[in-house]
C-alpha cells in the first residue's frame, strides 16, 4: 500500500484479470490418444477382418481335404491357411484344365446346359461378365476419373469412364459419348451408368485408386493434387476432340 492508497492494476502495471493458461498436459494426454486411436484402429479393424476371413475359407475349405494331405492331422495345433492355400491350388489347377482343348470343351457344355435354365443363365451370365472384367488383364475395368455436371447443371458427379460407347445407343445420340459410371458413397459397388457427350467431361489428374478412396470416404480423404496422375491420365483414353482437360478449367491465380 502506497501513501496515495492502495494500488490499482493500473498503477501497478499488471492486469489482475489474465486467464491462466490452459493445461498443456491434458491437451498433450488427449492428442496422443486421438493419435494412438487414428493408428491403432485402421490396422485392428483390417488384422480382424484378414483373420475373419481366413477363418471362413479354412472352415469351408479344411472338411474337404484328406486327412492324410491335411497336416493338422499330424501336428497337435491348428495351422491356420491350410484351407486358404488348399483354395488358391485348386483353382490354380481348375484354370490350368480349363485353358486346354478338353477342359474348354467341358465348359462349353456346361454352358449350353445352363443356358437352358430361365433364372440360372440370366444370373450366371451377368457373374461371369463382371468377373471377367475386374479380373481380366487385358482391359481395365475404369480407365479415368472424370467430374460431370448432374443431376442438374452447376451440381458436380464425380464418376468413371468404362468404355467407349457403341453400338445403338451411339447410332441415336446426337454427339460421340462415353460411359461414365458414378457410384454412390459411402458404397462405391452400387451406383449407375450415365451416357455423357465428350466435351462435356472433365478429365482429373488422380488415379483410379484415389478416386475409389475419395468416393469410399465420402470425400473424408482428399486425393494429394498431382500425386502421378498426369503421367497416366492420357494413357488409355485420349482426351477427346472437345474434351475439358482439367488444367484448363483450374486457371492458375
């Protein structure tokens, strides 16, 4: 207390009403935790589903092997994989048969009986279809990722090209389209086929893989810009006469 009375936060120089700083050590505890759960769960989530199903194959697959090839049968513990790799050699074996003069025989005819069956042909040849174009070599089942203008104008999709359409539905359009499947988020497997005018389709510079994740994410995970998708995106499908690149729709500021 001075002579004038006592001191005032002004005359003293200090301000009575500072907040204390916060607690550094919780807001450390609580940002290793949310870390430890952004690594830890992704990879417990993925160990359990490879387990669940490894244990499904081995299940399904194990009953059928001879107990003389099975070598649980001669160890006193399970060995896990026995079933997956009993899997991937017999039809490592079923494709071998098939690709010969007789096994393409027997598949034949076994196609000509189930063509006979009203249900069963409609089911088996929309399998076999999708399952020769995810897994065939020698075409890609996407080949670009593309942004288009739906459902209405000024509202982006973004989707991928499947092929170049022909057929009657390129005789009745007016102008060249392509196929361009948008699938839907969080679940890419479902979507639909929109038929688009080349020149009104923008080609992005990611990959295949990244739009798959950025549609999978619910656009959560965003795509690196430039991350090697320009050294790819012109080499199965040419942008088209009209076409909208994407580096002359982004104006560089």
């Amino acid at each position: 207390m001075s002579a004038d009375g006592p001191e005032t936060p002004q005359s003293s120089g200090r301000t009575r009403d500072a907040r204390p700083a916060g607690n550094p050590l919780g807001h450390r505890l609580r940002t290793w935790f949310l870390t430890g759960i952004v690594v830890a769960a992704p990879l417990s989530i993925t160990i359990y589903l490879l387990w669940s199903f490894l244990s499904f194959v081995d299940d399904a697959v194990t009953p059928f092997i001879p107990e003389r090839y099975n070598p649980e049968h001669y160890l006193p513990f399970s060995v896990p994989g026995i079933g997956l790799l009993a899997l991937v050699v017999a039809l490592t074996l079923l494709g071998f048969l098939t690709a010969n003069l007789v096994g393409r025989s027997l598949i034949r005819l076994g196609e000509k009986i189930l063509d006979r069956m009203p249900i069963v042909r409609s089911i088996y040849g929309t399998l076999k279809q999708v399952f020769e174009m995810v897994i065939s070599t020698k075409s890609s089942s996407f080949k670009d990722v593309v942004l288009i203008e739906y459902p209405r104008p000024g509202q982006w999709s973004m989707g991928f090209v499947t092929n170049e359409t022909k057929g009657e539905i390129q005789e009745r359009t007016v102008e060249d389209v392509i196929c361009v499947f948008i699938p839907m988020a969080p679940a890419p497997t479902g979507g639909f086929l929109v038929f688009v005018p080349k020149k009104d389709v923008i080609y992005l510079d990611m990959t295949i893989d990244e739009g798959m994740k950025y549609v999978f994410s619910a656009g959560l995970v965003v795509p690196t810009a430039g991350n090697g998708g320009k050294a790819r995106r012109l080499s199965r499908m040419q942008v088209p006469d009209g076409g909208v690149p994407l580096e002359q729709v982004k104006k560089d500021p």
